[in-house]
C-alpha cells in the first residue's frame, strides 16, 4: 500500500475513526470516574458514538437529503441518502434521553439517601452497612455460624 | 429573577412564538422535516423557559402536574389507538389505510398525522415531566454542599 | 413496488394475537396513569396479564408443531416492514413471561402494598406493566432494531421498578444505578452489533439477515457484529464475569419484581442470544464456533462452581438465591455451548424450569421478609415451624434447584448431562454432577435456618394470607409437575430448539 492510498484510506473512513475514539472515550469515562454524574456524561457520550456511527452508514456518495418534493415529481437522476438508519438512530436518541434522565434521577435520589456521589464514598458506606449487618448477624446467631 | 426585566419582556415575546412553532413543526411533519418528537419537545421548550424565568408556581398554574401526568399517557393511548382502529377494520395493526378505505394514500395521511399528535403530546409530558420532576425536589442542602 | 401492502383482506381476531400480545399491557400501562385510581390499578394489571397469557397460550398451541406465525405491522410487508413472528421458540418464551407475571402479580398485591409507598402504586403497577410489554416484544418481533426498542422499554422500567426497593433498604438506588449503567452498556453494544450487521447486509429483518449472511459468507464486518451482540447480550444476561448488577439488583429490589425479573428477564435475554446465535448466524458460522468453545464454555463452566461457591458462604438468603441465579445461568450458557439439539433443549428446558424454581423461591423469601423484616439467616431462623406452608414450598423449590429427581430441576439437568455425554465430553458431565452438590450445600443452609436453627425470642411471626400463599404453591407444583410431567416441557423445547437450529428456511 502506497502513501496516497493509505491516507485515503484515513480520511474517507474518518467517521469511523471519530466513531471509535468517541466511544471509547464514552466508556472510559464510564469506567474510570467515580463521580456518578461524570458516568453519566461518559454514557452519553459512547451512546453519541453510536448515533455517529449509524448516520455515516445512512451517508450516499453524492446523496442528498431523502425528500421528496411535495408534487411527488422525483428526478430519476436524483440520489437519496439513506433515510433509514436517521430514524433508526432517531428512536436511539430517544432512549438515551430517557436513560439520561433516570440516571440522574437516581443520582437525585442517591445524593438524598447517602449525601454522596461519588463512588468511594457510596462504597464506603455500604460497606459500613454491611458490616454493621454481620456484627448484629454474628450477636444474633452466636458463634454458631 | 424579578430585576431581570430584558429576560422577562424576552421571554413574554418568545413564548408565544416557541407554541406557534411548535405546532408548525408538528403539523407540517407530514410534507417538510418535523413530526411530534421534535415539536414535543419546542412545546415543552416554551413552558420550560416560562418556568426557569418566572418561577416553577407560575408555570405549574398553567400547566399543572397532574395534567402533565395525564398528557403522558393519553399520548401513547392516542398512538396505540390509532393502530387498534385499524384491528376494528379488519386490517393490520397500524395499518393507517382503515381511516380512508377507498384511498390507501389519504388513510396514511390522516394515520401519520394522528399518530405522530400522539407523540407530541407525550414527549410535551415526558420532558416537562422532567424538568418539575427535578425542579421542584426541595434542596435539602445549600447550594455550597454541592 | 416493494412498498405493497395487503389490504382487503379481511382479517379475524385470531389473526392479530402476534401484535395482541404485546398491545395488551402495552395498552393497560397508560391506562393505569390515565385512570389514576390506586384501587383500579392492580385490577387492570391482573387482567391485562392474564389476558397476554391467555394470548400466550393460543399462540404456543398453533405454533407447537413447527409452523410460524408472521405478522405484518402496518400491514407492510416484510423485508421492509416490522413483521412480528411467532415460532416455536417465542411461544414458549411468551407463555413464560406472562404466566409468571400473571402469578406474581397477586402474590405482588400484598408485599408491593407493604414494600412500597401507597402513593407510587399507580406508577408502579404501570411500570410493570411497561417491563412485561417490553419483555414481551423483545420475544415477539421478527426485527432486529424492534429488539433494542423493546429491550430498552423493559430495561428502563426494570430500573424504576429495583429502584423502588429503596423504602425497604437505601442500597436498591445504587444498585439501579449500577444496573442502569451496565444495562445501557450491553444495549448500546447490542445496538453497535446491529449497525454493523445493517452495513454488512443492508437489512434489519432477522430472516433477511440470516438469508444474506448465508448468501455472502462471512467477513470481519459480520465477525465484529457478532462479538458486539454477545458481548452486549451476554451484560444483560449477567454471563459470569459480567454479571457484577444481578447480585444487588435482586437482593435490594422488592420481593415481588425480584421474583418477576429472576424469572423472565434474563430468560428473554437468552432467548435473545439463542436467536442471533442460531437463527441468524449459523452454528456452521466459523466465528461462532471458537467464541461458544473458547470463550462461553469455559465462563459457564466457571459460573457453575464460581457463583455457586459464592452463594454457599452468604449470610443473606436473597443475596445467596442471587448468586445462585448467576450460576444457573452458567448452566443455560453450558447448555447453548454445546451446540447440538440436546443441548439446545437442555439449555431452553433450563430456562423454562429455573425460571418456575427461582419464582417460588424469590417469592418464599419475599414472604419470609413480609413477616420477619429481614433475609438474613438469623431473621429467618425458626420460621419453618410458624410458615409450614411457606417454608415446605421454599424446600420444593430448593430441592428443583439441586436437581433432585421428581423436581423440574433434575429434569433440565439429565437432558445437559446427556448433551455432555452425546458431545462425548464426559468431563463436562462430572463437572455439572459436582457443582450441583454446591447446590446441596447452600439449599441446605437455607433448611438449616428455616427448621433447625431456634426462632429468636419475641418474634411474633404467622403464615402469609391466600394471596401471597397461592401464588407461591402455584408456582411450587408446578415446580413438581415439570418434574413428572417431563414430556410437556421436553416436547416444547425439542421443538423450539429445532425452529432455532432450522432457522428461517421458509416463508417470504
């Protein structure tokens, strides 16, 4: 492969690339912060990945927006893009939005609930509960368990 | 924000127009990009913008929860019915054909348009529903704890 | 003109069950909302199941010999249109789903009207209702996209629903929260995978795939798609490295939606996995081969003793039937590894008899709970004397967990033993007979707690009423019905296994 067509190959996939550093932007964020606000952002992002994703596949050479004209008088030379994956990805968004708002309700609920969102802390107190537990487990059954 | 009276004179002006849009978009789905998720949500964008400028009461003595409540689901009860018409007339589900027999093409017309005031009504819930949802929990701690 | 569509012909009620089934609590849901009344609610939920299963039922009895049920949404027709499609395999599932949700929602009449604030009880007899419409067109539809929709209604209201364990104890929000995330992770995969396939093929209807993946072999597009759906799949699945939300999910939720979601949730996940590994990617697929041999088989394999060893040292009896459920998993995962119709049927009879197992124990411990306040073994200690009936079909079920002959248990476990042994892998079969003696060990901590151990002083504890009794005996003699009865379940699942294997030869 020479150099011209190895920078063709970059450029004419550069959704894909941007595709993929997004998504695992999206997901190391996702795993890497503790902050559970900062997960959500993170899941957001890896969801807009696959929102890039799907409209580069609905991309035709040359292709322009698929609308008909209100006469219905459609140009035969005329190339549509594919409208298909736009909707696909427009029910997507829809979830995502959904997930979003959930996901920060809970956050809501959870600050409320243990005054904390960051995950350090949260894990540090359920293990306080849960020590807590086993202490009255252990006075409760004795030595016997 | 009573001293912010460039917001507020703004905002009187742009609700309307943001409700007036809002329905073009939704109405107009049918022959130019549009359709009931984006206009739902230009809906709730005026009611939205009300509220963060004038407060949460006002918005919510024109728009009470318990309706945003009943808007949720009388939108997808709206869209499920529509398709359940379509059972009655002895057709597929959603098959829009059953509101114009003779002319398949008007049917779908009137389905779509239908349908997609269903959607209107449920996204216009769905995020205003949101935002009371998160706006009006009662911050137990000052704005410094964050 | 592709865009046909098929109108004039008139068309009977029995026509339309494919699309009943999912619009019928896809209905009741909003109408509960509408309504708004807390006495019409649970009324509307119980009938809408009931009537889904009656659907369920019907559709099970016309596609049990191998036919197939298409069903053209909007009346276009497939490729191009959503078709739901019911076959043998579907059936099967769709009776599972709304048979157990139509048992436990009487039994979750009472422990919801203890567990859960009176003012959310509109709300969440709707999002149950939304959990089972979403399960159920997950199991329904014949297109791919139709999948991640359906999936994420039932993931969503899954969220809410564990969510609502918070009154009980504060750990159900993280662990909704938790859930929330890998969920959203597994579906976002998932739906990666679809697009992948979209580009390979250039189709979203399942039949349609699998035809043009069959046509043009496979490339590194349709490899990446697969390992997408797996991967994405196997979260929801809660497969054993990735199972990390299952364990809180279910010991923090309310008693009933964990009964609920232990039983079909991650059933019709599987089913969903059976599906794209069978019906849509050949098991001559190169690819899939290698990932079954390599990399599922083994992790079931560890699941079974991993999980199992995990649940014997709980001190928590939902937290132990958690860990369990990762386990039994593995044997399902075993079951589809092996990929042979033994297996096959083992893995779906599996599915069929873990999910009434685990049904009768979730809901024996919620009652144990109701009454005691706790699941730890030492608030449980005792009752086996003050709840016989409670504690006798919590024994039951326990015993179908190990796999003890005459319980639905052993049932699926002599049919994975004899895929093991047709495979000619004889070590797998001694690994299967000895992580059930795992099973042993914590099923009988459980007895141990429940008529061994002295009741602490003071408790005052008496057997639940009929509502939440029925349900849990229901589901218990069941539990030895599947046990006897073997050739219903097996006949079933023979042929819901050959539909997977057969794949999508004829129609269109």
């Amino acid at each position: 492969m020479d150099s011209s067509t190895t920078w063709e190959f970059f450029v004419g996939h550069v959704s894909y690339w941007l595709f993929i550093v997004l998504m695992m932007t999206g997901l190391y964020i996702v795993v890497a912060k503790g902050n559970f606000v900062k997960k959500i952002v993170g899941l957001n992002i890896f969801q807009t990945s696959v929102f890039m994703l799907y409209i580069s596949i609905g991309k035709v050479d040359g292709g322009t927006a698929p609308i008909y004209p209100v006469d219905l008088n459609i140009d035969p030379d005329v190339v549509y893009s594919n409208p298909l994956p736009h909707v696909l990805i427009l029910t997507a968004i829809v979830v995502g939005i959904a997930t979003t708002a959930l996901g920060l309700a809970l956050i809501v609920r959870i600050r409320e609930e243990f005054g904390s969102i960051e995950e350090d802390d949260i894990v540090e107190i359920e293990q306080g509960i849960a020590r807590d537990e086993n202490e009255r487990y252990r006075n409760a059954t004795g030595n016997r368990a | 924000m009573r001293h912010h009276l460039i917001l507020r004179v703004i905002t009187k002006l742009l609700v309307g127009t943001i409700v007036l849009f809002a329905f073009y978009v939704q109405f107009h789905g049918d022959f130019s990009p549009g359709g009931g998720f984006q206009a739902g949500v230009i809906m709730a964008v005026a009611f939205i913008i009300y509220g963060i400028v004038f407060g949460l009461e006002k918005v919510q003595q024109v728009f009470p929860p318990w309706l945003v409540h009943k808007m949720l689901a009388l939108g997808v009860l709206i869209y499920a019915a529509t398709g359940i018409v379509s059972l009655f007339g002895g057709m597929h589900y959603l098959d829009y054909g059953v509101f114009s027999p003779h002319h398949p093409e008007h049917g779908q017309h009137w389905g779509i348009l239908i349908v997609e005031f269903g959607v209107g009504v449920t996204v216009t819930g769905v995020m205003v529903a949101v935002y009371y949802a998160f706006a009006s929990r009662p911050p137990r701690m000052s704005d410094e704890e964050w | 003109m592709a865009s046909e569509t098929t109108h004039h012909v008139a068309m009977t009620l029995a026509d339309h069950l494919p699309v009943l089934q999912v619009l019928v609590p896809f209905v009741a849901a909003p109408l509960v909302v509408l309504l708004g009344s807390r006495k019409l609610a649970w009324p509307l939920a119980f009938a809408a199941s009931a009537v889904a299963f009656v659907i369920s039922v019907l559709l099970l009895m016309r596609v049990i010999d191998g036919s197939v049920i298409s069903y053209h949404i909007g009346g276009w027709a497939p490729p191009l249109g959503i078709e739901y499609r019911i076959d043998a395999a579907n059936a099967f599932v769709l009776m599972l789903v709304t048979g157990i949700s139509t048992i436990v929602l009487p039994y979750a009449r009472e422990s919801i009207a203890q567990e859960v604030p009176q003012r959310h009880h509109t709300l969440f007899y709707a999002c149950y209702l939304l959990c089972v419409t979403g399960l159920l067109g997950v199991a329904a539809t014949g297109d791919a996209f139709n999948v991640f929709v359906f999936l994420e209604i039932s993931s969503l209201s899954t969220y809410v629903l564990i969510a609502q364990g918070s009154y009980r104890d504060r750990r159900a929000l993280t662990a909704a929260y938790d859930y929330l995330i890998m969920g959203t992770i597994g579906a976002t995969f998932f739906v990666i995978g679809l697009g992948l396939l979209y580009m390979a093929t250039g189709t979203l209807n399942m039949a349609d795939i699998a035809a043009r993946i069959a046509d043009q072999g496979s490339n590194r597009t349709i490899h990446a798609a697969f390992a997408f759906i797996v991967v994405g799949m196997g979260l929801k699945v809660a497969v054993y490295p990735v199972h990390a939300w299952l364990p809180n999910a279910y010991t923090y939720a309310p008693s009933a939606v964990t009964a609920f979601l232990a039983a079909t949730a991650t059933k019709v996940a599987v089913y969903v996995m059976l599906r794209f590994m069978f019906s849509i990617f050949k098991p001559s697929f190169d690819f899939e081969v290698e990932t079954l041999e390599l990399i599922i088989l083994p992790f079931a394999i560890i699941a079974m003793f991993a999980a199992s060893f995990i649940a014997v040292f709980q001190t928590d009896l939902k937290r132990m039937l958690a860990y369990s459920s990762v386990a039994q998993i593995g044997y399902i995962l075993l079951g589809i590894a092996f990929l042979s119709e033994t297996g096959l049927t083992a893995a779906i009879v599996h599915l069929f008899n873990h999910g009434i197992t685990k049904a009768v124990l979730f809901m024996g411990v919620g009652a144990l709970v109701y009454r005691s306040g706790g699941s730890f073994y030492d608030r449980v200690c005792g009752l086996g004397r003050s709840m016989p009936w409670t504690s006798a079909a919590m024994v039951i079920g326990g015993l179908s967990l190990i796999g003890v002959p005459g319980t639905a248990g052993f049932v699926s476990k002599w049919v994975l033993v004899q895929a093991a042994l047709e495979k000619g892998w004889w070590p797998v079969a001694i690994l299967i007979v000895l992580s059930s003696l795992l099973a042993v060990i914590y099923v009988w901590r459980m007895v141990e707690a429940l008529y061994l151990a002295p009741a602490p002083e003071g408790r005052q504890a008496t057997e639940i009423n009929a509502w939440m009794l029925g349900p849990i005996w229901i589901m218990a003699l069941a539990c030895i019905y599947f046990g006897l009865a073997t050739d219903v379940t097996l006949t079933s699942a023979q042929s819901a296994a050959q539909g997977l294997l057969g794949g999508f030869t004829e129609l269109h």
